[in-house]
C-alpha cells in the first residue's frame, strides 16, 4: 500500500505545476494534502480534482484561501471523520480521516507559528490539545497512519540550519519535546526515521522561498508519517520526490506491506 503526503500549499496552484499528472504513475493508494486553501466550492465541476479512480475528501477551512485537508483515495472508505472536537481547530480544517476496518489514514496539517506570537500561540494549543487524543488513538488498538505537515524538525539532522533556528518556530526546544514524548512515552512511530534513521540532506521536505534555499538544500524535515507501532513491521520504503516541484514542500511517499 502506497500513501503520499503533500502539503500543496494551494490545490489548484499544485495542480497547475502538474501535480495530478504526476499522480496516476505512482500507483498509490492514497494522496494526503494538506494546506489546500480551497473550500469545496472552489473544486466542484474541475474533473481535476475527482480524477477517475480516485475517491476525494476534503475538509476545508471556514477562512478562505487557508488550510485545509484532503484525501484521495482509491476505495471507498468505512467512515470518514473531519471532526478533532476543539473548534478552534475545526474551523481551521486540519483534520481528515478515513477509515478502512481498523485502519485509519490521515491528513493531518499542524499550525504554523512562524507568522507571530499569536500563531505560535494557537500552534502551542494544538500540541496540548493533540497529545491526549494521540495517546487514545494508540491505546484504541486501531492501526494509524498519520501523515502530513506537523511543523516542527525533530532533530538536528531535521535542517541544514539547526543552529540558527533554535529560537525559531517550528524547532523550538518545546516543540521538539513535545515529539520526544510522543515517541518515546507515547510509543508512536517516525516511519521515515524506521527506514532512514540518520539520512539528512535527502530527508527534507521543505524549503523556504527566500533566497535560493530549493538550489541550495537548505531545508526542513517537518512532513512526517506517524504511525502505530503494530504498523512497524509492515514498513517497506520511503522516499522524497524532488524532480519536480509542485509545491514548496515535497511530496513524501512510504510504502507498506498492507
């Protein structure tokens, strides 16, 4: 089974820059977007976004032209979830969830606190907010499959300027331990890190627009697959796609025995 996750920032801007004439080559099973800034009115009547084959769910943000989620999807799922239960975040359109028995595949776009202390302060509500809901998913028994942009770099090896960023959004010291906990009490999985445990360079995801960032590597690894541990073994590769740019993120692509 082959999941890909994209923070498109903009549906219709990836999908100019070919993104869904990209897709059909892959063979995937699912396309997770994430930043779609699009409401479901802006993509009904566009056969570019309910490509043949493809099951397509969204969930989108009550602003305009901010956030949203989106999945699509080769079956038909069991039941689909749009609801985190915090409204603050609900309105925001940053989760999507599909469920095939006790699988769950999900679309999931943290904030981002790089806009203000005002940002950072809603980010820093979502991670409180989050942390308990993860640990009941993971003591659910249900395999998950959580995938998107969670802005924030782990570790060092997660940016090319570590240094420099540490009073940063996105690799401050809370935020980096609030992965800590997740993995390492919570017992949840960086699948990517599985497979490539020390790999830098080839693991970013994202590059700032600003100076010439794309041309010289010099990037973040904030687009994560988190998974379940009873999902760990059925781990069998992962990748970023970087020969093309349908974004200013890259799409990541793991493969699972499923």
């Amino acid at each position: 089974m082959k999941v890909i996750s994209l923070n498109a920032n903009g549906i219709r801007s990836a999908a100019r820059k070919g993104l869904f004439d990209w897709l059909p080559a892959q063979k995937a099973d699912f396309l997770c977007l994430q930043e779609i800034k699009a409401q479901l009115s802006d993509l009904e009547g566009d056969e570019t976004f309910s490509p043949k084959g493809w099951h397509a769910h969204f969930n989108h943000a009550q602003k305009k032209g901010y956030a949203g989620v989106g999945i699509f999807a080769k079956k038909e799922p069991d039941q689909v979830l749009d609801k985190l239960g915090e409204r603050e975040f609900d309105d925001e359109g940053r989760y999507l969830e599909l469920r095939y028995g006790k699988l769950s595949v999900v679309s999931l776009y943290l904030p981002s606190g790089s806009a203000g202390p005002e940002r950072q302060a809603s980010k820093d509500r979502f991670l409180q907010f989050f942390l308990p809901l993860m640990r009941d998913w993971l003591q659910s028994g249900r395999q998950y499959i959580v995938v998107g942009d969670w802005n924030i770099a782990h570790r060092n090896i997660d940016l090319k300027n570590w240094r420099g960023n540490q009073k940063n959004s996105g690799f401050l010291p809370h935020e980096r331990a609030w992965l800590d906990t997740l993995f390492n009490e919570l017992g949840w999985v960086d699948a990517y890190r599985v497979l490539h445990p020390e790999a830098e360079g080839e693991a970013y995801t994202w590059w700032s627009n600003r100076g010439q960032a794309w041309a010289k590597n010099v990037g973040w690894r904030i687009d994560y697959h988190i998974i379940t541990p009873n999902l760990r073994e059925a781990l069998r590769s992962a990748s970023v796609y970087k020969d093309q740019r349908f974004s200013d993120h890259a799409p990541l692509i793991l493969d699972y025995a499923l």
